[in-house]
C-alpha cells in the first residue's frame, strides 16, 4: 500500500488454498489485473442459469472491447426463457410484497404469469408496486429500514440485472466484490488477509458511507447508468422502480431520493456507483494512495 498513483495491478488468491503440499506454489501466485474481469462461480439456484446467458456474449464482448460503448437496445434480451429463469432463482421463502403473493401462489399458474409478465413489460403496460415497508435492528443499534418487493418485480428485476450484468462486470475492477456475482465479503476478507501476508502494508482503511442507500441522488444514479445504458426503455424502468415508493402501515409515500434496502434494484444501484467510484479513483490517473479492496 506504499505504491502512489497506481491502481490495484494485482488480485490476490480469493480464497487460501487447502492442500499444505500446494500452500507454497499456490499462496504466492497473485493473478494480475484481467482486461475483462475474473469470471465468479455461479451460485447454484440463485442466478438465471448459462441456458438463457448465450445470448448477451455478444454484449459482454462489446463492453469488453470498448469502454466507451452505450447500448441501445438491451430490453429484448429480458424473454420469457430469462424471466423464467428469473423465477426458479428467487428464493422460495422470501417474504411477500404489498399485493401478499408468494413464490409458490405465483407458480400455479407460472406460465401464463410470466407471459402476462412479458407481454406487459415490453407493451409499455408494466407498472412497478411500492415496496412493502418493514425495520430491522441494526448490530449498533437503531433500525433499517427494507423495502419487500413484490413477487413479480423481484422476478423482473433479477432478469434485468442478468442483462445489466453482461455490460458492468466487464467495467468493474479486481478487487471490487460488494453485491457482485460469484463474490462475497467473505472472499473480500481473504483477499485482504493474504495481502497483509505478503506485501509490505502502512496501513489499513476501513471506511462506510453513512445512510449510503437511503440518500442516493435518483438522478444521480440515472446518469450513472446512461454512461453505458443508451435503452431509453430501460432507464424508464429502473426509473419506475426507484420512484415506485413504499407502503408502510397501509400509507404509501415517495421519497426524492434513497432506494429500498432488501431488493436486486438497490444492489444494482449500488454497483453502479461504486463501479464508477472505483474506475475514478482506481485508475492510474486518479491519484489514488494505496491499493484497494471494495
């Protein structure tokens, strides 16, 4: 963390390796910065599933190739095939939204609700539903609040997200983890601890941003999204979703900013803006002090 002005130009093994016979060969050998970025491993029953990822290989290599490229057209790519997919991934026990529909009254008829579903989206016919508003406490007390989408938005947004996906884990660095796909914190950590091993280290930073979710700039993260997204039809939804609201107590109300904790928009929103934070202040010209791990 001694080096002024670069950029991170090395991922660290994620995860020690197991086998004490490979610890010696394997500890050492960091894998330098990819052009594109390391490919995760996909959580079984949680992501769309590599049947209905063919498709965006083509975007993926465009956002590979030219970091200055804005799609235009990326809604077709949400089809019945990804919405479905959509569906088997959302966790079966999640709580229901506003309208109280479950992930199991949703499949008893899945194939004409997702067809309704599809036919609405690309009509210009689907209308967002607040979250549902509910508080847990926080580890240093206080409460957070989370906003419960319903079934059908939680199903959409998992297939936008796949889409959005194919463009931003392209632009996204090494060592940034938050809410990506194939990573955790836990892999964020192991990182950090086998750097502290095997470079020369002054210090360590921990930083949070305060009420980070709660305060996001809508506007702000729109502008975010138009550097790569030029899919008006796009932007008008996550535009919806933002300003969808929350009903808590049977009252809905709107807020000018902030987005709901609990939900796959508020993750998008936030790798969006730490993907731009981290190619600002991560790249050889930002003048950043130090290595990072986001």
């Amino acid at each position: 963390m001694n080096e002024q002005g670069k950029s991170d130009s090395l991922v660290v093994p994620a995860k020690l390796p197991n086998k004490a016979a490979r610890a010696a060969a394997e500890a050492v050998e960091g894998r330098g910065l990819a052009e594109g970025n390391m490919d995760g491993v996909t959580r079984p029953g949680r992501r769309a599933g590599n049947g209905v990822q063919n498709a965006l290989d083509r975007v993926r290599e465009v956002a590979r190739r030219d970091k200055g490229a804005r799609f235009t057209a990326l809604l077709h790519h949400v089809d019945l095939d990804r919405l479905r997919a959509a569906y088997w991934a959302t966790r079966k026990e999640a709580a229901a939204g506003v309208d109280g529909v479950t992930w199991e009254a949703y499949g008893r008829e899945l194939e004409e609700n997702l067809q309704d579903l599809h036919r609405r989206l690309h009509s210009g016919g689907y209308q967002a539903r607040p979250s549902r508003r509910v508080y847990i406490p926080k580890a240093g007390g206080g409460l957070r609040p989370l906003g419960i989408a319903s079934l059908e938005d939680k199903v959409l947004q998992r297939a936008v997200v796949e889409v959005l996906n194919a463009v931003y884990e392209e632009d996204f660095l090494g060592f940034s983890y938050g809410f990506r796909p194939g990573r955790s914190p836990h892999q964020a950590l192991d990182a950090l601890s086998v750097g502290l091993w095997q470079k020369k280290v002054n210090w360590v930073l921990d930083a949070d941003i305060r009420d980070f979710f709660t305060s996001l700039d809508h506007g702000w993260v729109e502008r975010f999204l138009g550097h790569r997204v030029a899919d008006r039809r796009v932007l008008r939804l996550v535009s919806r979703w933002l300003g969808a609201g929350a009903i808590e107590n049977g009252n809905w109300s709107q807020d000018a900013e902030g987005s709901p904790q609990g939900g796959h928009r508020y993750r998008r929103c936030s790798r969006t803006s730490t993907c731009t934070m981290s190619l600002t202040c991560g790249s050889s010209g930002g003048g950043v002090i130090g290595r990072a791990v986001m």
